[in-house]
C-alpha cells in the first residue's frame, strides 16, 4: 500500500468543497482509503492510525445507513 499522491488527496478535497461528486458514503470511503494508505506508510505514528480507524468506521456507518 502507498502513500497517496498530492493530486489524489487535491482530488478528493475538491470533491468534499463541491459535494456535486458522489455521495457522502463514497467521500468518506475515499476519505478513509487515503488515511489508511498514510497510516501504512507511517507504522510508528499512533495518530495517524487512530485517525484512519475513525474515518473508516464513520464510512462504516455511512455505508450501512445506505
């Protein structure tokens, strides 16, 4: 798994300013896809995991709300 590129987080920030792209579950499962590939890359960094964890069970919920 690698580190997102500059241009897919730029990406996915346009798309969460313009909410005309997906539904909130996609967005958050980008979101939460983009944030584990960060805390893969970074193992020593605790915060980053916990930040990861949270965003995919937000997307979780989103996903199983439908």
């Amino acid at each position: 798994m690698s580190r997102p590129t500059i241009s897919e987080v730029s990406e996915l920030l346009a798309d969460f300013r313009t909410r005309g792209v997906g539904s909130n579950a996609e967005l958050m499962n980008r979101k939460a896809d983009l944030l584990e590939r960060i805390a893969a890359a970074q193992p020593d960094d605790a915060q980053a995991a916990e930040v990861a964890a949270a965003a995919r069970a937000r997307a979780d919920e989103l996903t199983a709300d439908g």
